[in-house]
C-alpha cells in the first residue's frame, strides 16, 4: 500500500488521483509519520452509501434508537411478530 506524507499530497494531489483513480488502490496519507487519512477510489454508489451512513437524518434516527434500547422502549421481534399474527 502506498504511503504518502501531508506534504507530498500538497505538492502532487493530481499525481496521486491519478494514481488512485487508475490503479482502483488506497493511498494511505501520513502526518508527522502516522496515518491520518486514506485516499480511495469512490463510486456512486460509494457516495450514496456514505450521504445515507453520515446523514443528519440517519443519525437522529440512531441516536434516538439508542437512547430507546437503553431506557428498554422496545419491542422483541417475536412480540413484534405475534401481535401482527406473522409467528
């Protein structure tokens, strides 16, 4: 896996697209010798599922799931489904 300092990024970003774009492989970015970042190939698809992973709704919906299972507002599967007459 290629390894490259915050600066190299600096001066050869273009290079190093080109590099991840063509050759379909992370480049690891580095500050002061530890990792830091990762650059990667990206697909719509990718785009989709991050916009869906990291959106403001998502994680509103998350947090509030959390804080339900916590205070145990919430029902089994199998309540679930033998109240609606699916067991």
């Amino acid at each position: 896996m290629k390894m490259v300092s915050t600066a190299e990024l600096k001066t050869h970003a273009n290079r190093l697209l080109k590099f991840v774009e063509n050759g379909k492989k992370p480049v690891v970015i580095t500050r002061h010798g530890k990792p830091c970042a990762v650059l990667q190939p990206c697909t719509e698809e990718d785009l989709d599922a991050l916009a869906f992973e990291y959106g403001p709704e998502v994680l509103r919906m998350a947090r509030e799931s959390a804080a339900d299972m916590k205070a145990k507002k919430y029902v089994t599967l199998k309540k679930f489904a033998q109240k609606h007459g699916l067991a």
